[in-house]
C-alpha cells in the first residue's frame, strides 16, 4: 500500500477580490474642507483649512481696500473742514476792554470786508459814476466848449478885420463895434466854462492818481481790520445805549439795501456783480453783511459829528514835551517847586509849534489837541484835559504818547466858547476817530493784526493790486488856450 501524506491544499489568491472594492470620489468641496498643515502667515494658519484661509485672505484684501477708503474720506473731511471752518476762524486780531470781553476777529469775516473795501475803491476810480468817468466826461465838455471858444474866436477876428477895413466915418462902425464887444464877451465867457472843464478834469486825475496810490493790499488790508476791530468796541457801547441811539447807528435793511443798489450800479463796466463776487470767493450775503458794518461805521461817525457843537466847553492849557519820561519827571518836579513854566517849555519843549509861546496851546475843544498837535494818533493828552475833574493851574503826571512825554498845566476852562467855522468843521470829521483812541485811553485794547493772514492768498484777493502802480508825468489841461487845438483823451491807469 503505498503511503501518501495528504496535502494541504494550496490557496492560490485570486486574482480579482472576491468583494466588489469601494471607491471614495475627491471632490473639489472636499479638497477645500481638508487641512493642509501649510501656514498662512508667520509661521500661523496650519490648522486652518484651505477655505477657511481663503476667506480670511479675502477679508484682509477688502479690509485693506476699505481702510485705505476711509483714510480717504478722512483726509478729505479734514481737509475740507481745515478750509472751511479751522483756517476761516483762526483769529487776524483781537478786541478787549474793561467792559468788552475779549473777542476775536475770524480770517472769514477780514477777507469779505476786505472783498468790499477792495472793489469800493475801484468803484471810486473806475465805476461808472467814478473818479475816471468824471475826467472823462470833463474833458468830453472840455473839447466841446474848444469848439465853441475856437468860433468864437474866429467871429472876434473877422469882427476886427471888418471894422479895420471900414472907413472912419462909415455909418456901419457903431454896430460892428458893438458886434464886436459882444463877441469879445462871448469869447471870455465861453473861454472860463471851459477853463472850469479844464480844472474839473485836472481835478478828477490828480485824486484817481492819489487813490491809485492808495490802492494796494496793505492799506486795504490794514484798514478792513482796523474797521472789524472797530466795530466791536462801536457794537459794544451801543448795547449800553438807549434804543433810540441804536435806532440811528444800526442800519435797516432798507438801509443795507439801498447802499447795495448803489455798489452795484457804480461797478466798472467790466465787473459785473456776479464776477466780483466769484473772482473775491465771496457770497451776497457776505457783502451785504459787510455793508451793514460799513453803514453802522458810518452811522456812528454822523452821530458822534452831530454832538461836536458851537459854542462849546474849551480849555486853555500849555504843556512841554519831551523825549524822555527822566526828563519829564526831572521838569514836572522842577514845576511843582516853583520854576516856571514859560522858561522852562522855551528851553526844553521839543515841539517846536509852542516852543517860541512858552508852550501854550491856546484854547482848546475837545479832540483838538489830538488834531492838531498829536499827529491824530492818540487821544491821551486830550482825555487829560478834558477831564471836568480838572482845577486851574492844576499840573499833569507825565503822560506818554506818540513815543514822547508831556507835562502840562491845565490853566482854565470856558463852559461855552464859540469854535472857528474851519475848525469845527475839522473836528466834526475826525468825530470817529476821537472817538476811537478814547476809548483806548479808557482800556480797551486792539490788538496789532497777524500780517500773514492779513496778506494769505485766501484772504487777499489777488485782484487787489500788492503795490502802487508807477507814476507817470502828469498831462496838462485836455484843451489848449483860445484858438488852439483841444487836447487828446485823458490818459488811463493800469487796471487794479
């Protein structure tokens, strides 16, 4: 029997799995969804999925846009609020007394007074009803009347020759003679009206010349903000006034109204209203608020001329000025010991007006002193003199003005002296401006303006010429003499 070991039966792997195999499908949402351990920024962001990084770069981008956006608006809005409201409110000087908080005056309100005070001066040379229009339509009769004087003249001259050649006897002599006298009157007469022409013309150019001169950014500038100064001390006396007082200085708005018509009408022909108003950067309601304050100023300079009467209280007074307060103690001391007043002022006074009189002043109204020999600066002396507290030949404390020292004595007063007609006059128009520096000797202070805004190119508009314009060699009349040719047109100035 044959011996046979049983064998195992050998497996063989198929070649096919006997199961069907599963296969997982990667779609693009999975891939999205599966971490990748790869850093986002700086080292962080492994464990983020890649979704979630792209979210977060899309996030930062539109975070950055919107950032640089409002950084934008930021800038603008800063910028636009610096233009508008920062810079226009930043102070050009201010105001303060005893009774007048202190306030200041915004670059706003100097640049549209000083848009009006600008083209007021141009209206006075060139408006249509100004200084220029005047010359021209002086010399325009002016020309004319040459005409009539030159046939005049020619009648006088064939008048002469035909008496000349008249016979001595001849019946017609008496009434060619008396044609001739006639025509001899005609001529002088015609030859003054237009000599009259001739000086009116001349006139017109010597004061466009003048304001020419005037016609610059500084004396515009400085004037708008002495004016914006003033009146808030105008402003601040007339709300401790009756309200029939403040009924006469504060304008109406009828007042305003009429003054703005007559602006308007008396613009250069080639400033439409509209144009000055754009070219300055201001509004209508700028201007007229401007107006208002040039009408309260003018007001109260009627007002204040009104109460300067005569007769009025004078004073009789001397004084001796000298440069230095040392001095001027050394001869108020000098004076209370006994010396006297008429030799010292001869020896020491430096105002050569009084010197020679032993330094009297005569009689005085009040604010004379300041017109006449304080060079209309300052008001100190006068506010001493006219103090009613004063006695007669009562000594002064050194007073300091106009960069020198006074010793006076006040001598006596009269409640009622009557005032030379030229002299009151004078005062009458210097009422303002008295007015003004007294107020100053009371305390109130103005400050002195900040030249760089004064002249800043958005305060200034740039039309306002920043000099004078040079001087040419004055013309003469426009017409020459009887029988001569009439003169050429009146010269033009450069336009502001």
């Amino acid at each position: 029997m044959k011996n046979q070991t049983a064998r195992r039966p050998v497996n063989k792997r198929p070649t096919r799995s006997a199961q069907t195999r599963t296969y997982t499908r990667q779609t693009a949402a999975h891939v999205e969804a599966r971490r990748d351990g790869q850093p986002l920024i700086f080292g962080w962001g492994g464990h983020l999925t890649k979704t979630e990084k792209t979210q977060l770069q899309r996030l930062a981008i539109w975070s950055f846009i919107g950032l640089i956006v409002a950084l934008v608006i930021v800038v603008f809005v800063g910028y636009w609020i610096n233009l508008n409201v920062i810079i226009p409110n930043q102070p050009v000087a201010s105001v303060e007394g005893p009774s007048i908080p202190k306030e200041s005056i915004p670059q706003s309100d100097y640049h549209k007074l000083v848009a009006l005070n600008g083209q007021l001066s141009e209206n006075q040379m060139k408006g249509k009803n100004g200084l220029r229009a005047q010359a021209d339509n002086a010399h325009t009769k002016s020309v004319n009347e040459q005409k009539t004087v030159d046939a005049d003249t020619k009648t006088v001259n064939d008048l002469t020759t035909k008496l000349k050649a008249l016979p001595a006897n001849s019946n017609q002599r008496a009434d060619l003679q008396k044609q001739l006298d006639a025509g001899k009157a005609k001529l002088t007469t015609d030859t003054k009206i237009k000599q009259g022409y001739d000086t009116q013309y001349n006139s017109f150019s010597q004061q466009e010349t003048l304001q020419e001169q005037l016609f610059t950014q500084s004396q515009v500038g400085t004037t708008s903000a002495q004016w914006l100064q003033e009146d808030i001390v105008i402003r601040n006396w007339l709300n401790k006034q009756s309200t029939d007082i403040q009924n006469k200085i504060n304008p109406s708005s009828g007042a305003v109204t009429k003054a703005m018509n007559d602006f308007k009408a008396n613009l250069p022909s080639d400033t439409p209203y509209s144009k000055f108003l754009s070219s300055s950067n201001v509004s209508d309601g700028d201007i007229q608020q401007m107006m208002a304050l040039k009408l309260r100023r003018d007001n109260m300079q009627s007002y204040l001329a009104s109460q300067i009467t005569s007769p009025t209280r004078q004073v009789n007074a001397r004084a001796i000025t000298v440069a230095t307060a040392k001095d001027a103690n050394t001869i108020l001391n000098q004076l209370k010991g006994g010396a006297d007043f008429h030799k010292l002022a001869s020896q020491k006074s430096l105002d050569n007006n009084t010197k020679s009189k032993g330094g009297e002043l005569g009689w005085l109204a009040p604010g004379q002193y300041m017109l006449d020999d304080g060079s209309n600066i300052a008001a100190t002396v006068d506010n001493w003199l006219m103090d009613p507290a004063r006695t007669n030949n009562e000594f002064s404390p050194v007073l300091s003005e106009n960069g020198t020292f006074h010793v006076l004595q006040f001598e006596s007063a009269d409640p009622s002296r009557a005032v030379d007609p030229a002299k009151l006059k004078a005062l009458q128009g210097n009422a303002l401006k008295y007015w003004i520096e007294s107020q100053k000797v009371k305390g109130v202070k103005l400050s002195d303006p900040d030249t760089n805004k004064l002249f800043d190119a958005s305060n200034m508009p740039s039309w306002i010429p920043a000099s004078p314009p040079s001087q040419s060699t004055p013309g003469g009349a426009p017409g020459g003499a009887p029988g001569g040719v009439p003169g050429g047109a009146p010269g033009t100035s450069p336009q502001g």
